[in-house]
C-alpha cells in the first residue's frame, strides 16, 4: 500500500503494536500480562509520587502521569513491553520549567512537545533520534543523575529550605549553609531505605545469597517476588509511624493526595506565551524521544517480542503528552527501569502496560488517603538510588580507553548537563560532535600524486570530498609537474561528494585552464558521478573528459598532449 504523503513526504501509518499482538492472545499470555501488570504498577507507585515531588509538583500528579500516559503510551505505542509514565530525566527540565514559567506554562509546554513529538513520528523521523552520538547520551545521562542525587539531599538530611532553587551552584550553596539544621531522624530513614534497596536483590534475586533450598518456601518465594521499593515503602512508613519520628511527609508537606482523578481542564492557552516557551518545548519533545527509543532499544535486546516501531512509539508519545496536561500530569517517556521490571515480571504484550496503568488507578481511589503518611525521606532514598543506576560511572573508567574528542565530548556534555543547562549540553555536545566528525572525515580524504606518461599528471583520490576536505584539492594545481598538459583526477575510491567538493573540481578546472592544463576525470563512483552530471559539469570540460575507467583516460589524455 502507497503511504499517504503530505507535500510529497510520505507519513508513518498509524498501527499501534497492541493491535498487532491480540491476534495470536490467549488465556495464558493474558495471565503472564496481568502478572507482570501488576508487578511493575507497584514499582510504579513510589517512583510516581517521588519523581513529581522532586520535579516541583504534587505527587497526585506523577500518579496522573503514570496512569494517563501509561496507559496510552502502552495501547497506542510500537512496543510490546515498554512502559510509559514520568521519569527521572525529566526532573531536572520540569523543575526548571516550573520554576521559570510556572506549573501553567508546564502544562502548555508538554502539551506543544506532545504535538511535536507526534509530528517527528507521523514523519518517520524516529529513526534519526538513533543518531545521537553515545558520548553525548552518556554524558548528559551521567549529569542527570548527579543533578536528581543533589535535588534530594535536602529531604535526605530533613533540611528546612522553604524552596530550592533551580540551578547547581545556587543548591549547593542552599544546602551548605542550611547543614546546621539537618534531622538525624531523616537521615536514618533514607539511610535505612538505601539499604534495603541495595539488600533486598541480593537476598532474593539472582545470585541470592540465601541458600537455595531454603528460597524453595513458600513464604520466601513470595518475599522474592515483591519489588524492593514497595519493601522500603511500607516498612518504613510503619515504622516512621510507630516511633512517631518527627519527619516531614506527602501529608505534612502537601496535604494528602486526592482520593480520585482530577477532572478533565483546558490550560489557558495563548500565542504570546506559546512563544516564550520554544526552547522548554524543544527540550521535552527532544528528551522525551531520545528516552523512549533508547528505552525501547533496550527493551529489544532484552526480550524475545518483535522489535519495536520508532515512528509508531513517537506517535503514542506525542498523544500521551498531549493529553496528560489535560489532567494536570507532567511530561511523560518511556522509563527504563519500569520496562526491565515489566519484561522481567513475564510481560508479553502491551495489555502489561495497560494492567500497570489500571493498577495504579484503583490505588488511587481505594488507598489514596494512606499515602499521607509516606516520609520523604524514604522517598529521597529511593530516588538516590534511582540516580546511582541510572548513571553509567563506568564509562567514565573507560575514558582512557578513547580518543580525546570522545572524552571532550563525554565529560563536556556531562559538566554542562550539572552546571549550566541540559539544553545547552546537548547542542553543544552536538556542535562538538559535529565538527570532530567533519574533522575526521576531512582528514581521512586524500589526493595522491601517481605517476603518468609524459606530458600527463595522475592524481588519485580517496575518501568522501565535501565542504571540510575542499583544501586538499585546490591544492592540486599547484603540486602539478611543470610540463604536464593533462591533469587525470582518478576517482574510483571517492565514494561521495557534496556540492562544494564539486564546486572545488570546478575551480581547479578554471585554475588549469588558465594555465593551459586540462583536466580529465575518470572511474567516478555512482554519486559522484550522477552529481557531475546533474550539474553539467561533464559538459563543460568537453567530450570525453569523464572516462570509464584510468586506461581510457590516459588515451584521452593522450590526444591532449600528443608526445
């Protein structure tokens, strides 16, 4: 079937992958689903409430984001087992957005990425987001995590800080000079949740070190199957409230989440402010792609499902954010560590996300009230924990093991991520890639000199000839052998050339020309050749100027400079 185009670019069609998995569902997949479902709703349910916190929200509204978006990104994405919802890259943007613009401003930002991120997917641009060079996802990775482990020391320590502010120096210099009012009581509290989330695997995962005929009981069988971070969630809010610890909580600090979804709201919406927020925009919609594809990316090669439909997932996430502002959620992407729990839990198909999703609302309406007793302390712990796996460290053991511009890239990405901005990172990042690349490729092109019968000069050249290698070939009239009359520029190992690369052969032709030498091409590859001849290039040097191959151009040459 012709794809439908619009002004001759041809569109993705929109087939969302739960469609395609219901053909071959049966009873025992839907059980595997509705386990795995339930699974990661759990693991969801902290990761919720304590990525809006730390964004500058409400809880309330990361569990809106998770269900809302979770549930669209699941039925109407490209992959079978990625899970939709906040995530931690995305604390850094928000609260910056929140406290530059306003929460309002948030709500219109997300809404205008979620239209440009269904664009990029409508115009099959998702396979460009690949693109992005590793360095650089390293990097501003790497920074991320620092940034969402400094944003929660101030509820680790228990910190009395009326508001934080947005960029890293000014909350280093806020928790240093408030360290003389930190909670002990706090501090235990996320100290103890760290250590259970690091025990907790060690004890019943893979690699336990409890005895395995001891794992085989019942009781421990079970113990292995629930997510650490429900484990430090409950047990320490128990405890919290028996010892009556005097710590801050989702009650203390905003009142409790409401029991059931909020109605459905326009944000005002105006054009003037529409403009204000380009680069917030930008920055979600460019954030949010690169997370959900490198999540789905991952997901691949983690499971056995059909491999996932970038332009489709973009789709889904672009409906997901446009409809979670109407909520009053925040921006939403595919979340690495909600996937790997899904895929883990025994997750088939895209009916898991919709269970995770369905989870969490029933939470919600049934046990909403509860929450207001969770610490945040407990909260900061766990993500503290979350930044320590998000973050590749080794990578920055490995840098020895590269060249200079990849470290320039890593670490330069990673310093502007912490002390400047993640946009500013990411298109520097891209700028210094950019020209590294262009550097590398020009240094790989070569024109080398090859001998000739009298009279004739051979040049062969090597490489890719574009606008960063042109140097090299302006500089060929002047290393052409005093009484040669004929220049043959063998090509067969160019395999590609730009317009300024022919814009070069053209200079060197008039340059020749004036010095009464011809210039003769020959084993030009398919697009340079077709470049050649689009141009009229071939014409203007003369017939048969543009030979098949070095013999034919050394008789051409030949009639040019009789011996």
């Amino acid at each position: 079937m012709e794809p439908r185009r619009i002004f001759g670019i041809p569109l993705a069609r929109f087939r969302p992958r739960l469609l395609q998995s219901l053909g071959d569902y049966n009873r025992q997949r839907f059980a595997s689903d509705t386990i795995a479902g339930l699974t990661v709703g759990v693991v969801a349910l902290p990761l919720a409430m304590a990525f809006a916190i730390a964004s500058g929200v409400k809880p309330e509204q990361g569990l809106i984001t998770a269900i809302v978006a979770g549930f669209l990104i699941s039925a109407l994405g490209g992959s079978s087992v990625q899970i939709g919802g906040p995530a931690g890259a995305f604390i850094v943007v928000v609260y910056g957005i929140v406290q530059r613009y306003g929460l309002t401003n948030l709500l219109i930002s997300t809404a205008l990425a979620g239209v440009l991120l269904f664009a990029m997917g409508a115009l099959r641009l998702g396979a460009l987001v690949r693109y992005m060079p590793v360095g650089i996802i390293i990097g501003f990775t790497n920074g991320i995590a620092v940034l969402i482990a400094l944003s929660q020391v101030k509820d680790l320590l228990g910190l009395n800080i009326q508001k934080m502010p947005a960029d890293f120096f000014s909350q280093v210099g806020a928790i240093a000079g408030h360290l003389d009012g930190f909670n002990p009581f706090a501090l235990a509290l996320g100290a103890a949740c760290l250590g259970i989330l690091f025990l907790w695997p060690r004890l019943f995962g893979a690699g336990s070190v409890i005895p395995s005929q001891l794992l085989e009981g019942r009781t421990l069988r079970t113990a292995a199957r629930v997510p650490g971070p429900l484990v430090a969630l409950v047990a320490l809010t128990l405890a919290s409230l028996w010892l009556a610890l005097p710590v801050d909580t989702i009650g203390t600090r905003f009142g409790g989440i409401p029991q059931g979804l909020p109605t459905l709201a326009l944000p005002p919406f105006s054009w003037e402010s529409a403009q204000q927020l380009f680069v917030p925009t930008l920055t979600i919609a460019l954030l949010g792609a690169v997370e959900s594809l490198l999540c789905a990316r991952i997901a691949d090669n983690l499971s056995t499902q059909p491999r996932h439909d970038p332009n489709q997932e973009l789709m889904a996430q672009g409906i997901a954010n446009m409809a979670v502002p109407l909520f009053g959620g925040i921006p939403a992407t595919g979340t690495i560590a909600r996937t790997v729990t899904n895929l883990r839990a025994g997750a088939t198909s895209p009916v898991a996300g919709i269970v995770h999703a369905l989870t969490l609302l029933m939470v919600v309406l049934v046990a909403a009230p509860l929450a207001e007793h969770i610490p945040l302390p407990v909260l900061a712990g766990i993500l503290l924990f979350v930044a320590w796996n998000m973050g590749e460290w080794h990578e920055f053991r490995r840098l020895r093991q590269f060249n200079t511009q990849y470290r320039l890239i890593m670490v330069g990405t990673f310093f502007l991520t912490v002390v400047v901005d993640l946009t500013v990172a990411v298109q520097v990042g891209l700028v210094l890639a950019c020209v590294f690349f262009i550097y590398r490729m020009s240094a790989l092109f070569r024109v080398e000199p090859a001998g000739g019968p009298a009279g004739v000069a051979v040049f062969r050249l090597y490489g890719a000839l574009f606008f960063g290698a042109v140097a090299k070939v302006e500089a060929v009239a002047e290393a052409v052998p005093a009484g040669a009359r004929v220049v043959v520029l063998e090509m067969h190992q160019l395999v590609s050339m730009d317009t300024s690369g022919l814009d070069a052969l053209q200079q060197l032709h008039r340059t020749l020309a004036r010095q009464g030498v011809a210039l003769v091409l020959c084993e030009l590859n398919e697009q340079p050749l077709s470049l050649v001849r689009r141009s009229g290039f071939d014409a203007l040097l003369g017939e048969g100027r543009v030979a098949p191959d070095l013999a034919q151009a050394l008789q051409q040459a030949a009639r040019l400079a009789p011996a």
